[in-house]
C-alpha cells in the first residue's frame, strides 16, 4: 500500500484495548474513526485485550490482509477504500498537471505575454498583440506559418509514466530539431564543397609547378 499505514495509538505496549482507543483523541478526526474501527475489530474479532496483542497481531499478517482490516475500517468511518483514495489522488495530480501546461505564457484572453520570436537568440518583438501558437518575426517565419494560427488551447495527451505532454510543444520541438539538423546537414555539405574545390585547386596548382619545372629542366639529348 502507498503511504497507508495502521495505527495503534498507545503509550505502551501494556495498554488495554480501552485505553488505545481513548489514545486516539490526540489523532486527527478521520484517523481517529479509523484507528477505533481497526481496535473495534481486532478485539471483537481476533480476541485481542491490548496494545501488544493487537501491534503483534498487525505485525503477523500478510500486506493483504492489513489492507483489507484498513479498508474495513475506512468504510465504516464513511471514507473510501485506500485504492479509491490513490486514484482520487493521482487523478487530481494529473488534473493539477494539466491546468498548467508547459508553453508561452498567455493571458487569460489567449494572447502571448511579452513575446519574442521564436528563433533562437532573436529578440524581435510583433508590434501588435497576437494569440499566435508560437510567434516568429518576418526575418525567421518562413516554414512555420502554421505557429502564427489563433492559439485555441493546448493539444494533450498522455506519454510514458503518466505524464502530461503538450502535443503543440512537442511537434514545435520536433519542427525545431528538424530545422536545426538541416541547417547543420546544409553547413556541412557548403563545407564538403569548399574542401573539394580548394583539393581540386592545389591539385591543379601542383600539376602547373610541374609542367613549369619539367619545361624548364635541359633536354638530355640537347644540352645547353
């Protein structure tokens, strides 16, 4: 179980059944319910007549079955079993998740707060408010006239583990590195190409020098 525990409140291990429950004041109200229904039953039911009996009767049962005498106990104190109670909370965090989703701020009406082009390092600014899903200045839009759309709320889903992913995020990261390996991909072949060109030039510049010498050596059959 996750988090969930069962509590027997005492001061000593010597301590009636009676006196456990009455131990229980000092605990808040829900687990106080909770930890009286689990005395209720460990002495109705299992015969136990003090702390030590019931901390050892806890102590000597499977994880099911301290699950379930939990469960039971909740039920009657009107709460929801723990496995309803983690699902209510993992939804919630999920919730949580999603009512907040990572992206260009905006402001309630949808406009982007203080926005900036989206390429790298370029700090234009639109000159007019915009609700554009991720905008770019006139000098690095090309090829992505679609970010400049109405905004109408994050695309999510759910990824690997459970985690929230803005689906608009992710295809602008995705067009992004696509981008930046055709640019790297585009530099490289310039590269490529000027190094071929310069082997080409000293191989040709060394093909001269040797016309040139070999032009300038005596004839061995006709010596000067």
């Amino acid at each position: 179980m996750s988090d969930w525990t069962l509590q027997i409140p005492h001061r000593s291990r010597s301590d009636s059944i009676t006196a456990a429950m009455s131990a229980a004041h000092a605990l808040p109200p829900e687990e106080r319910a909770v930890a009286r229904n689990v005395l209720t039953e460990l002495a109705t039911e299992h015969g136990c007549r003090s702390a030590a009996d019931a901390l050892d009767m806890i102590e000597g049962a499977s994880p099911e079955a301290r699950r379930e005498l939990l469960d039971r106990a909740r039920v009657e104190a009107g709460l929801p079993t723990t496995e309803v109670a983690d699902s209510q909370a993992e939804y919630e965090a999920r919730q949580k998740t999603i009512a907040a989703p990572t992206g260009p701020m905006r402001g309630p009406n949808g406009y982007l707060e203080a926005p900036i082009c989206a390429a790298k390092d370029c700090m234009t600014a639109p000159q007019k408010r915009t609700k554009a899903r991720r905008w770019w200045c006139p000098a690095h839009r090309a090829g992505h006239e679609e970010d400049l759309e109405p905004y109408t709320g994050p695309k999510l889903a759910y990824g690997p583990g459970g985690t929230v992913i803005d689906l608009d995020e992710q295809e602008a990261d995705r067009q992004r590195a696509m981008a930046a390996a055709a640019s790297q991909k585009a530099q490289r072949k310039e590269r490529e190409t000027e190094q071929r060109a310069a082997a080409e030039q000293h191989a040709e510049d060394r093909r001269a020098r040797d016309e040139q010498v070999e032009r300038e050596l005596p004839d061995p059959m006709f010596p000067r």
